[in-house]
C-alpha cells in the first residue's frame, strides 16, 4: 500500500478552512453547521488530494463540496421537522375494524398468504412492490394472492350463506 502524499494541503487547508467556514457561516446562519460541512468537505479533499490539488480551483472543489453538505444537511433536517410534526399532530384515526370473521380467517391462513393480504389490501402496495418486499417472484405475489383469496372464500363462505339465507 502506497504511502499518501499530502505535500502542500496543510498550508492550503490552515488558509482556507476559515474562509469556508465563514463564508458557510453567513449563508447559513449556523456555525455548527459550516464548521459541519467545511470538515467533511475538507476530508474529501484531503482524501482525494492528488487530484484536488492538480485542479484549477481546488478552491471552488471544496466550496461545492461543502455547499452539497450543507444542502444534504438542510434537506435531512427538513425531513426531521416534518416528521417530527406528523408524530406530533398525531396520525389520523385509524379506520374502523374489518370484519372480525374476516381477519380471523386471515389469521388463520400461512404467514405467506398473511403478509401478501396485509400488503395488497392494508398497505395497498401494487404486486411488484410486494414483490421486492417479500423477496419473492412477481408471479409467487399474484400466486399466493390468489391461494389466499381462494382460502379465505372457502372459509367464509359458510357465514355468507347463512346470512343470505
């Protein structure tokens, strides 16, 4: 393994580093953050300081590079808020429970079968999507939806007769 040549980023860094920070510091309002954002972006550049420094700008790099941070940073914080705010307006009231005969006789079949019912018709998910969520085969989804359908009108089938009759 090659030993790392970082022959003139010291200097460059002990110069630039506050500058970014500063100038990170006035768009941002957060002195947390641009110290945050200039670090990381001087990491990169130290990591990738043979190429960094053979550039025009190794200036420029580093500001882009800390500006994606920044912008990264504000978009997870943004995400955080919101969630944070959905936890606290609380969720929606939950819908009125199924037929208790029907999910009792959704928990009666295979836990394949189970999983396939909750994600097609609580969670809504198209077959692909349960597909990659299963793991398995689109056509094992459409398969195992059509068993489960199957089974859970054989079982109920009874019940709906008496009260048709």
């Amino acid at each position: 393994m090659g030993v790392r040549t970082a022959e003139g980023f010291e200097p460059w860094y002990t110069e630039e580093f506050p500058r970014l920070v500063t100038t990170l510091r006035i768009a941002t309002g957060d002195g947390g953050l641009a110290e945050e954002a200039a670090a990381e972006a001087f990491a990169r550049a130290y990591d990738k300081w043979s190429r960094v420094r053979k550039m025009a700008s190794p200036n420029g790099w580093v500001y882009v590079v800390a500006l994606n941070e920044v912008r990264g940073a504000l978009r997870r914080r943004r995400l955080e808020h919101s969630q944070a705010a959905r936890l606290r307006l609380g969720h929606a009231p939950p819908p009125p429970d199924p037929d208790d005969d029907l999910w009792r006789a959704v928990r009666n079949l295979p836990e394949r079968m189970r999983l396939a019912i909750g994600l097609r018709y609580v969670a809504d998910l198209p077959e692909a999507e349960i597909a990659r969520v299963m793991g398995i085969a689109r056509g094992t989804v459409a398969a195992t939806l059509h068993s489960a359908r199957r089974q859970l009108s054989h079982d109920l089938a009874p019940r709906l007769l008496k009260e048709t009759s």
